[in-house]
C-alpha cells in the first residue's frame, strides 16, 4: 500500500485491486494522486470514506474490468454525472456488514444523462448498506438484488426519466430490506423479479413511471414480505405473476391511469401463502388467467374499489381453489372474467359485490361452489345496488360435496343471466348444496336459454331459493323485504328442491311458473301465485303468512296452524289446520281433489247483503272435523234472513262443522248440509243495540241509538260493527263530555271561595293568612300593603292550576287546566266586621282524550262577601254566580261512520258558603282548626250539537253539590338570614254529597233521549297547602304558596306566587 503524507488516493496493480482509499496522514494539506495504468481483469473498491466522481477524479468513460465496490468495509460513495460514462463486470453497494455506499447518478437536463453498466450483477446492500439515487440516469445490468443478506439493507430511487434495465432476475429483499422507488417518469426492468424472497421487498411505481417485466416470473412474497404499489398513473407490464407465494404479498394499484398488466396471476398461491391485491380509485389491472388462493393452506384477499376501477382477466377467474380467498367489489368498480368460478377446488370462495354501479361480469359462466377438484364452498354476495352479469349458465353448487350460495339483496342489487339458465344445486350428474336468496327488493333476472330455474335435479342433491330471509343453512335470518325472480320457470326437479317465501310484504306477486316434485314453503307474508302450475306435482307448505292462488298448483297442500290460504285459482288435494278463505275479497277457491278440516281449523267465509259468499268447490270429498265457519259480513241492508252455499263437494260432504261465528254483532249465522253442499244462513238479530254495552254508558247510548228508524246513516253504519266495534263506537257517540264538564266547572268552583276566605283571613290576620296583594285608602291617599288596613281595601289576586279525573270504568278521564284573576274590594261593617265584593275571569279547558273530545269554557265571577272575628272564633260567608261560555268539539269515528261535532252553549253556577274558625297558639306556632261549608248548583242551557247524524240534542239540566271541609291551619315565625320569614300550611278532609256523578240528558235527531254519566266528582279528598312569606325589608314582602286536593282517582294543584312593595 503505498501511503502519502496527505489525502491520498492510491491504486495497485498486478493483484487485479484498484483501491481508492482515504488516509489522513501527518501535517501537511497537500493532495498527492498516483495514476497507474489499470489493467483489464482490475476491480475498483471505494471504501474508508472515499468520494470518486464520474467526471471529475475519474476521466468519463470509466471502464472497471472487474467487480466495482463501493462501500467495502466503510463508507465510500460514487457520484456520476452529466455525460459521465462508468462500467464494470458488477456492482455492489453496501458490502460487508457495517458498511455503507452510495451511488448517485445525476443527469443534465434535457438529454444528458449519467450511466453506469453494472455488468452481470449488481448487489445494493448486501451485507451493509447500500444506496443507489438516479436523477435522470441511466443504470443497465443483468440481475440485481437489492437487501441481500439479513444485515443487508438496500434502496433505489429513480426519478426525473432515469432508467434502471435489467435483462436478468431482480430480487428486491433478498433476506434483508430492500426497497426501490421509481417516480418522475422513470422506467424500471426487469427479466423477472421477487420481492421479498426471505427478507422484506418494496417497490413502488409513482409519477407516471412504468416497470417491463415481461420476459420473467413475477414473485411478491415468496417467504419473506413483499409490497409491490403502482400510483399517480404509472404501469407495470408483467408476465406470470404471483402473489403471496409461500409468505405475505400485497399489491396494490391506485389512481386513476395506473395500470397493471400480468399473465397469468396467482394470489395466496403456495401453503401459508397470504396474497393481497388492491384496485383502487380508478385503477386498472388486466390478467390473462387469475387463480386466488391456489394451494391448500393458502389465503387470497383482493379489493377492487371506486369508480372507474376494473380488473379483467381474460380466461377464468377462479376464487377459492384448494386455499381460501375473497374478493371485494365495491364503489362502482368492475372485475370482467371470461369465466368465473367461486370455490372451484376443495377450498373456500367468496366474493361480495356491494354499491351501485358495481359490477362482476363473467363473459362464458358463472359457478359458484364449483368444486371440480373436491368439495369446495362458495358464496356471492350482491348488496346495496351491486350488479353480477352472466353471459353464460349459472350453477350454485355444482361438484360432489360442492355448495354454493348467492345473496342477492338491496334495491337495485341484481344477478342478470343474459344466456343460458340458473341451476341451483347441481346439474344433475353431481349431489351438491347450493341455495339463492334474493331479499330487499333485489332482483335476479334468467333472459336467456330457456328462461329456467333449475333446482336439485338429483335426489340427493339440496337445493333452496328464498324469496325474503333464509330460513335454515347455512343460517337463520328472520323475514326480510322481498326481491324478485324474473323468470319463465322454476322447476323444484326432485324432493332435494324447495322454493321458500319468507319476507315482509303483503302483496308479493310470485309470476314464475312451478313445477318439478318438490316443496313449497310459505312461511312469512302474503305471497300471491298468478302462474298455471298445475304440473307441479310436490308439496306446498304454509306454516305462516298467507299464499294466494290466484292461478293454479298441483301438488298437495297443508296449511299449517298459522298459515292461511286463499284466492280464487285451483288447487290440489288441501288439508287445513289453519286457516282457508277463498277468493281475494269474495270469491270461489277451485280444489281438483278433496279437502278435509282438522278441528281446530278455520274456513274463513266473506259474504255480503246481496246474497253472495265465499265458496269451495271440490271435486273430491269434503271432511269437516268439527273445524270452525267463521263469516265476516260486509257492510250492507241485510234480509231478515239470508243463505248462502259455501261449499261444495262433489265426492261428499263427510262430517259437519262446529262452532260458527259472526264479525257483526247483530247478524245471527247458522249452518246447514245436504249430501253435498254447506249452506249459511245469516238472519238479523232482534235484540237492541243496548245488549252489547258493558257500560251503563254504552248500555244507554245503543238504546238511543236502536231507536233511530232503519235506513239512517247511524243506525245501519251500528248495525255492521262487531261487538267491540259497537263498544267502542258507543263510547264515542255518547256525548259524555259535556256531563264530565260539570264535573270540571263545579269543581273550579272553590277558586272563589278560597280567594273570598283568605282575603277576610288577611283583613283579620287569622291563623296562616297568606300574602295578599292589597291598597288601603286612607286620608286620601292609597298605601300597599295595607291588607289589615281598618279602612277601604283593593286587592287582587290570580290562579292557576291543573288537575285530573280518572275514568271510573264508565267515563274516560278527564285533564283540566285553569288560570285567572279576581278583584275586590271591601270596607268595615256592622261595628268589627267587614263586607265586600268580588268579580273576575278566568278560563278552563278540559280534554277527555279517550272520547277524543275536548272542550273549554271561559268563566265571569262576582259575588259578595263579608266576615269577623269575636276574639279567637273566626267567622267568613259569602255567595257568588259564574257565568260560563262552553264551546266543545268531538270527533265521532268507526268503520262506516265518521262525523265531526261542535257545540256552544251557556251555563251558570250559583254557591253560597261560610267557614268557622278557631285561633290559638301553642309555643312558638299559631293554630286554628276550622269548619267549611259550600253549596253549589251548576245549571246549564239546552244546545244542539253541529255536524251530522251523530249530533246530539241536550235539555237543560240542574247539578247540585255540597262540600263540607274539616282541618287545620297552622303558621309560625322564624328567622331567615337577614330577612323574617313566615311558613304556613293548612291540612283538611273535603267531602262531597248530593250529585258527585254529573249527568246529561241527550237525543238523536229522531231517536228516544238517554242519560249519560261524565266522570264522577271526589267523595272525599285531602286538602293541602304549604306556603312561605317572607318580609324582605320593611316596605317589600315575598310569598310563595302550593295547594292541592287529592282523592280516589283525582288531583288537583296550584302553585302561585306574590311580590308585594310598599310605596
């Protein structure tokens, strides 16, 4: 080694090195270079720190006969650019471990570029770390690797147009880390390459780049991690390509213009192989062959999604071979096959198709559960506007020990057979499992071939279409929204074969025709068969919902407790153990064969005034069990007597029915037989309308009613209702809120009263007088507050309140609101006592929500009243009239009748009461036990109701009350911070007698009158009041106060308060 006292470049021949070393020796700062002839067999090391540039401290071109290193056991770099020309047998970057080189190649803009042939091989970190940057260079080679050894750690940049060209194998993570960018327009070659062989292998393609590989194999993920994305517009054209070989490889291709183009394709492709392929946002990708999850043990996941998006392959698709795989379409992408086929093998497929505009189209056939080389699975699922296009037959199920399934849901989801038809388990030569269901108002539509339905055309084979939720296999879904089967035909070909109706409808029309020998299953909404099935030589069974035959089907039928058949076609033989009703509304119900009743079972029978009925015509026997007639008659003017045939049976009638029923309360039906016919008999029942009511009201309301002539509206639309629609309509007609108003107004009664009291109480500073707003006048001048003022007194006062009456089992209840004010004014009298008057407003709204009534009542007071107090005994009277303006709306509604009603009218209420009281204290509490007596006599005036036939007349009728009220008030003083403050409370029993349960007299037009009762008035309740006062200052008061009035099912309360300032 020849060493110079300065940074020293040296090289040596004869060994076949060339050594570019960086010594840094003694003192001085000179640079001293050796330049020795390098012969043709010599390799270049950079190392030690070393930098060499191409041109620069090398002439361009710079030949390296032999391998050229950079970065042996340290660090060197390599830089060569505009114009600069290197060459060498090969290449590493990155040797040994702990080293570390870089190459960068940096061109000139437009054309000039940097190049470096890198001869046989190139190895980019092989046990060290390597970097090769290209900034519109050029690098050609046969093979390259890129993160050899474990150690190893390579990476490779191309951008601004650079080249990178091998004609040989690349291997990207070879055991180590490796990764390669490729962007700016660059291209990159390869004769084949493998991206993560042992270690992990990354590259990726942006900018509008491209990558050739067709001259070689492709690996991603042999046994190490390989990640291979293509974006912004590049592309990459392969030949064989194979994804998750043996490991995990991920390809994914994103953006709009980038494309990717292989051979034949394999995805998750060896035992532990994990394949993952990505086709997003507008990304292509063209395969001429594709198999997902080839081996046993292998897994296969491929996405492609977002608009514009698509993956072709031109031969077969295959989904699921011996390994598991599924593919995702979605977001308005498509993947185009020439032929598609989903758990072809022995292993697991399945491939959902979910969005509008997504699509799956398969050009030759499509072959879910294709199972050709063993007992494969597969599963297609079309949901939310997904659409799966088959240019050829379509089989569910197909190879021995295959099963298949498809799940077609959500509008505008689709599966479309343009050529050929759908088989579902099987072809006939094999025993398979295949099921299809089509729910959520999807579609499946068989245009081509013979426009069939192909079910389990062997015996051993089990073949299901749903129409709604599946019922059993592979699992239980409850009834969903129908979809639709466009269809000619469905042939349920032998007993493996089932056509099940389980969905949410009622009113699904099912157009196809049936035949074949297997079963039909009914189990959830209304199904309506139009069809001539009368071929279809298998078993229907109806277990729930309703089937209608509207056309014709062969075959047996049982309807099943909780299944119902109808409709007006013809049927096969039928046994009913639930329920039948021919015809659509009426109509006759055709049976080619017998029909025989289980007890228990239902022959639903519509008949209607006219004469005509439901009908059974048989041309077999007819069984009857004891089984159930039960008619719903229609509206309509019946015959005293009327006879209808329901059935006939030209074999024989055998047995006779048991119990008959009639929807209408007052049509009597009655059964009758000859040999072969069964005949009702429906004849008008005289008993009142009355009979029927539960409730003294209702019981009153239908003998009112009953008195009505035939041919009113009323009456005939009463003379059509069941029972509890006569209860019901009863109710309604009774007019019984305007009797529970009385119960309302007499109660609001005590507002008065209780303001009357407690303003003597006040003027007298009684035992828990409450705050009250008052003005004395005095001297001439006003002064508030002034409520114990010897002279004059104004005051006012306002209420409100809410309050409810529970329905006693004749009357609804009753809510109520009310809110008002009084004024008055009172002076002395008579030496100690005190008289005055009162007047006011307030107004009351009552609802009776059950009777769908409600109503108000505006409310004007006056009366007089006085009081005084002989020491502790306290004494308080006083009378008063209100008058109330009622206003009250009623809506009157049941089957055949519906009217609307108002009413105004006037009403008064008259009281007279007085109150003993008796005050002490005892400690620091002031008491006084008293004694109330009220009289109140509410009257109102005569009225007509506005509206129809339903409008009611009512006299003028009288309501008198009493209420007598024992209790106790109490009050004391106490401190409250600053202020001194006053609580008080008064606790009583309140008892009424007399008329607690208002009445009201009314009359239909035409009809007799009758009495109705409203909601009764509280026997007894407990009175309640608490309130607090508090003085503020000597010219301000607060007072606060709460009452209520409980009893047996009512309540009423009030809160109010008063803000009293002297001035």
């Amino acid at each position: 080694m020849l060493r110079v006292n300065s940074d020293a470049v040296a090289c040596r021949a004869g060994g076949g090195a060339f050594r570019i070393r960086l010594a840094l020796l003694a003192t001085t700062a000179l640079l001293s270079v050796l330049v020795l002839t390098q012969p043709a067999a010599a390799q270049a090391v950079i190392d030690g720190g070393a930098s060499e540039t191409v041109p620069g401290t090398q002439a361009s071109p710079w030949t390296v006969g032999g391998q050229l290193t950079v970065g042996d056991t340290g660090v060197g770099s390599l830089s060569i650019g505009a114009g600069g020309i290197v060459g060498s047998t090969s290449g590493i970057i990155g040797n040994l471990a702990g080293s570390s080189g870089t190459v960068d190649l940096t061109g000139a803009p437009p054309i000039d570029t940097a190049s470096w042939g890198a001869g046989s091989s190139l190895l980019i970190g092989n046990f060290g770390h390597g970097v090769l940057n290209l900034s519109l260079g050029v690098v050609t080679g046969n093979t390259a690797s890129v993160g050899v050894e474990v150690t190893g750690r390579g990476e490779v940049s191309l951008s601004n147009s650079s080249i990178w060209n091998n004609a040989g194998l690349v291997t990207i993570g070879v055991a180590g880390r490796g990764e390669v960018t490729v962007g700016g327009g660059s291209a990159f070659g390869s004769g084949g390459l493998i991206l993560g062989q042992n270690g992990t292998g990354i590259l990726t393609l942006d900018g509008a780049s491209q990558w050739t590989g067709t001259s070689g194999t492709t690996v991603i993920g042999l046994d190490g991690t390989g990640t291979l994305t293509i974006a912004g517009g590049s592309s990459a054209y392969l030949d064989a390509t194979s994804i998750g070989e043996r490991s995990t490889g991920t390809v994914t291709v994103t953006g709009a213009g980038s494309l990717l183009q292989t051979g034949i394709t394999a995805i998750g492709n060896d035992v532990g192989g994990w394949g993952h392929l990505n086709v997003l946002q507008g990304a292509t990708m063209t395969s001429t062959r594709a198999t997902m999850g080839a081996a046993a043990g292998s897994s296969a996941f491929v996405t492609v999604d977002g608009a514009g998006s698509n993956w072709t392959v031109t031969n077969e698709l295959t989904v699921g071979d011996a390994g598991g795989a599924n593919l995702t379409i979605s977001g308005g992408a498509t993947v185009h096959a020439g032929l598609a086929l989903i758990g072809a093998g022995s292993g697991l497929g399945s491939v959902n198709v979910a969005g509008p505009n997504s699509l799956l189209q398969s050009d030759f056939a499509l072959v879910v559960g294709a199972g050709l080389t063993g007992a494969g699975t597969g599963s297609l699922d079309i949901a939310d506007g997904g659409r799966v296009i088959s240019g050829g037959d379509t089989v569910i199920g197909f190879g021995n020990g295959a099963q298949g399934f498809i799940d077609v849901h959500g509008a505008g989801s689709s599966l479309s057979i343009t050529t050929g038809d759908l088989f579902v388990a099987g072809d006939g030569a094999n025993v398979a499992q295949g099921r299809l269901i089509i729910s959520d108002g999807a579609a499946v539509t068989v245009m081509g071939g013979t426009g069939t339905v192909q079910v389990a055309q062997n015996a051993a084979s089990v073949g299901v279409i749903t129409i709604g939720g599946q019922e059993f296999w592979p699992g239980y879904q409850p009834p969903a929204a129908p979809g639709t089967l466009n269809a000619s035909q469905v042939n349920l070909a032998t007993s493996g074969a089932s056509l099940e109706f389980n969905h949410t409808s009622t009113n699904y029309t099912f157009a196809p025709i049936i035949d074949g020998l297997g079963t039909i299953k009914q189990l959830a909404g209304t199904t309506i068969l139009t069809a001539d099935s009368s071929n279809f030589a298998g078993t229907t069974w109806i277990s729930g919902g309703t089937l209608v035959v509207n056309g014709a089907l062969g075959g047996t039928i049982d309807v099943m407790s909780g299944g119902r058949l109808q409709g007006s076609g013809t049927i096969g033989d039928v046994a009913v153990y639930g329920t039948i009703a021919p015809g659509n509304s009426i109509g006759t119900l055709n049976v080619a064969g017998s029909i025989a009743f289980a007890p228990g079972a239902i022959y639903q029978v519509e008949a209607n005034a006219s004469g005509q009925a439901d009908r059974i015509n048989a041309t077999g026997t007819a069984t009857l069990n004891g089984a159930t007639v039960q008619v719903l008659a229609g509206v309509g003017n019946y015959s005293p007597s009327t006879q209808y045939t329901i059935l006939t049976a030209n074999g024989g009638v055998t047995g006779a029915f048991g119990t008959v029923t009639s929807n209408l309360a007052f049509l009597v039906p009655s059964l009758s037989y000859d040999a072969n016919n069964v005949f009702l008999t429906l004849i008008r029942d005289s008993r009142g309308f009355g009979t029927i009511g539960v409730t003294p009201n209702q019981v009153a309301t239908g003998n009112g009613i009953d008195t009505l002539s035939t041919g009113n509206p009323l009456y005939n639309a009463v003379l059509n209702l069941s029972a509890d629609q006569a209860r019901a309509a009863f109710d309604l007609l009774s007019g019984e809120v305007h009797a529970s108003a009385k119960t309302a107004l007499i109660e609001d009664g005590r507002y008065i009263r209780n303001a009357v009291n407690d303003r003597v109480r006040a003027a007298f500073e009684s035992v828990a007088a409450p705050a009250i707003m008052a003005m004395a006048y005095e001297d001439g001048k006003g002064r508030s507050p002034a409520a114990t003022s010897p002279g004059l007194v104004a005051w006012g006062t306002g209420f409100g309140s809410w309050g409810r009456s529970d329905g006693d089992g004749n009357a609804a209840s009753l809510t109520r609101s009310t809110g008002g004010f009084l004024l008055g004014v009172d002076g002395p009298a008579f030496g100690r006592a005190r008289l005055g008057l009162v007047g006011g407003y307030s107004r009351t709204s009552f609802n009776a929500k059950d009777r769908s009534s409600s109503g108000s009542s505006d409310n004007y007071y006056a009366g007089l009243y006085g009081g005084t107090q002989w020491g502790d005994l306290a004494f308080r009277v006083g009378t008063a009239y209100t008058w109330h303006r009622v206003s009250t709306s009623r809506s009157v509604s049941f089957p055949g009748f519906s009217d609307s009603l108002k009413a105004d009218y006037e009403a008064g209420t008259a009281q007279a009461f007085g109150e003993l009281g008796y005050g002490f204290r005892y400690g620091k509490a002031a008491y006084e036990p008293f004694a109330n007596l009220a009289y109140v006599s509410f009257r109102n005036d005569s009225f007509t109701e506005s509206g129809g036939a339903a409008a009611l007349t009512s006299a003028s009728a009288t309501t008198d009350t009493t209420f007598t009220t024992l209790g106790l008030r109490g009050a004391t003083t106490f401190a409250w911070g600053a202020a001194n403050a006053t609580a008080r409370g008064t606790l009583g029993w309140r008892h009424a007698f007399g008329d607690t349960t208002p009445v009201s007299t009314f009359a239909f037009a035409g009809s007799s009158p009758f009495t109705i009762a409203g909601v009764p008035i509280a026997r007894d309740a407990a009175v309640v009041e608490a309130g607090l006062d508090f003085a503020l200052s000597r010219a301000a008061q607060l007072g606060i106060t709460y009452s209520g009035q409980f009893g047996a099912g009512a309540y009423d309360q009030m809160l109010k308060g008063a803000l009293m300032v002297k001035f």
